[in-house]
C-alpha cells in the first residue's frame, strides 16, 4: 500500500505561526497546476506500482481550489497509478471555503473526508494567529461539510495561545464533542524561526509562548480525550474509534508515500527526497526543462530504524521490539531495551506484549525519550 501527497502551495493570507512553504499570490497557480500533472507523470514508477491507499491534499490551502482543478488532478491520477485499493481523500480546507455551493461541486469529486483548519473555537486565538476565518465561520463550516454528507471530517486545535485560559481550552475541546466531529489534531503553538510570530515576539509586539501553560494544556488533551472517548492513538492525534486517518496513520507505520509539487516530501522505504521550495524554480524545471528539481537522502540502517523508533513511539501501538529484532538484529534491540530502562523506572515507558508504550507522563518527553533510545 502507498499514498500520493499533493502540496497546493496557496493560501489567502498568512498565518503569522506557519511555517510551510506557501504564496499569497496566484499568479503562477495556473503554471503549479499545469506542473503538478506533469510531475505526476514523471513520478509514476517511484512507487513501483503499489496499490494506492490514499490521497491527500495539503497546503497552503487546498480549498482554493475549485472542484473542477480538483477532479482533473484526481482523472490524472486514475489514468497513472492503480487506485482499485482507495479508501481515503482527503481535502485540507479553511472553514471560510466551504461554503454551501462549493460543497455540492465536492460532492462529484473522489474527496470522501475534510481537514479543516479551525485551530480554535475562540474569536481572540484567531486573531492572534492571523487566521482568515472566525469562530462562527468555524462552526458553520463543520455543520455544512456534515450537512452536505461528509461525516468523515478532522479539524486542527491549538493550544498554547497566549490567552488561552484551561477553561477556554476545556471549551474548544468540548465544541468537538458537541459537533460530533470523529477525529482531531492538536497541536502545541510552536514558534519557528522565520515566521511572523517569531518577528513580533522577538519584537514584542505579542505576548511570547509559555511552556508551562502548553504542557498543562496538553495534560487537560489527554484527560478530556479520555472522559469523551477518543483514542489518543498519536501524540497529535485523537479518534474515535473507527476513524483513525488512514494518510498519517501510514506515515507513521513507514510505508512509502509520494509527494508531488513544490516543497513536497516522499519516501520510498530507503530514501527521502523533497522537491525545491520554490513556486517559480518549480513549475520551470518541470514546463520548461522536463525535469524535477529535488533533493534526497538514503537512509542508513540505522537511520532507518531511529525513524522507526522516534514514529513508532508517538502511537499508542508503541515501538515493536520483536519488529526490531527481526528487521535490525539482537544487539540493536537490546540497545534500546537498555536505554528504556530509565524511562520505565521513572514511569515514563512501559512494556506491553513486547512493544515499548509511552504512558500518559511519558508523551509529555516523547521526543526526549525517543532520542534517548536512538541506537549508535
């Protein structure tokens, strides 16, 4: 099984926390289009004809797209890759997009589930992460996409905000479960170098992210996902069960994936590569030179299996160590049984059915942990 990752590198404004590769301007999305069809035939054998699972687009924004650019990117791909095994299309969208009309042009698309950007249910969080939409847009949105017949919906939540008191965080939470939404993505405010919010913190234009109050949030994650009965089967990612993503799911289970368009990643089972970042750079290599401008890197064993580790550990599924054994030998598996032992003396990891599951405490230092039990 495999999946195809399509990076619409568009968005109407930018939000001030973000960090992926996109433009405000369309000038050249007719040119990105007209590149992404093309490169999806360049990239036709690097799956080696595995069955298509999945497909996924991401941005930027998706939802700018109309249906008619988005089911021509789909007959593409019927007519390239064998997709008799799809079970799952899903469309990143900004709650302001889905409206009514374009709702009902979705509906003769292969799209079968949406990820909407909510964030937050809070007009003050919005505002702060200079999101295009508000609250009520929010909740309108999930209520139409539901409305319209698609069940099948994930919306992102973010903590951390400065602002963002626990009460107002137990309030985004419970609007998931009073939408009947199955599954969510939570994640904490991050600042990453380079973007608007790092400028205005450094500046002091905006209040800086306290660290305290995004682990106490995180902790409030885990006890409500719990009492409303979801599975925290990801460190960023909730179901019911049932709904797990099957897309990121495969990513962390290691199966391969291929990305199309600029910025885009893919993984064959031995190598990653990512294409140039570059709108422009982009659409010239593939229109004008026929050709993909991308970098890659061929994983080592061992580099091979401390990706293994560090994706495996975030899942509720743990790190399988008989996995290991049989893919890696008997001395990288008791490396990482050795260097465990600190992390279950202190509650932090334990062993269930041969598989190392982080507990509760534990997924507060998954990245930690997971570092620690990297092999040499």
């Amino acid at each position: 099984m495999a999946g195809i990752y399509i990076h619409i590198p568009f968005c109407k404004q930018a939000c001030t926390y973000c960090n992926f590769h996109f433009s405000t301007t369309l000038n050249l999305k007719d040119d990105v289009l007209k590149a992404i069809m093309h490169e999806l035939e360049i990239q036709k054998n690097y799956l080696q004809f595995a069955p298509i699972e999945t497909i996924y687009f991401g941005g930027g924004t998706p939802s700018i797209l109309s249906a008619d650019e988005i089911s021509r990117i789909f007959e593409h791909i019927y007519k390239l890759y064998p997709i008799d095994q799809l079970k799952e299309c899903t469309l990143e969208a900004n709650p302001d997009d889905l409206n009514p009309n374009y709702l009902k042009a979705l509906r003769s698309t292969p799209i079968n589930r949406f990820s909407i950007g909510t964030q937050s249910f809070r007009d003050a969080d919005l505002q702060y992460m200079n999101r295009a939409h508000n609250a009520q847009e929010a909740d309108y949105a999930i209520k139409a996409a539901q409305d319209a017949g698609f069940p099948n919906i994930t919306i992102d939540l973010i903590y951390g905000t400065p602002g963002l008191t626990d009460a107002d965080w137990k309030y985004n939470l419970a609007q998931v479960a009073a939408l009947q939404i199955p599954h969510f993505s939570s994640y904490a405010l991050t600042v990453e170098e380079g973007t608007a919010l790092a400028s205005n913190i450094k500046k002091k234009k905006t209040a800086p992210v306290d660290a305290e109050q995004s682990a106490g949030q995180f902790e409030i994650l885990m006890e409500q996902a719990e009492v409303m009965g979801y599975d925290h089967y990801e460190i960023s990612n909730l179901a019911k069960p049932g709904h797990h993503a099957v897309h990121n799911t495969n990513y962390w289970r290691g199966l391969p994936y291929l990305g199309i368009g600029p910025s885009a990643h893919s993984f064959d089972g031995k190598s990653r590569r990512w294409n140039i970042a570059n709108n422009a750079l982009y659409t010239k290599s593939i229109l004008l030179n026929n050709e993909l401008t991308y970098e890659e890197e061929k994983l080592t064993p061992t580099e091979h299996l401390n990706e293994y580790i560090m994706t495996s550990l975030r899942t509720m599924w743990g790190c399988d160590l008989q996995k290991i054994r049989n893919e890696w030998g008997d001395d990288y598996a008791k490396q990482v049984v050795e260097s465990s032992y600190e992390f279950r003396e202190r509650r932090w990891l334990t062993e269930q059915d041969n598989k190392l599951i982080l507990t509760p405490a534990g997924k507060l230092f998954a990245d930690r942990i997971a570092g620690e039990l990297f092999v040499d």
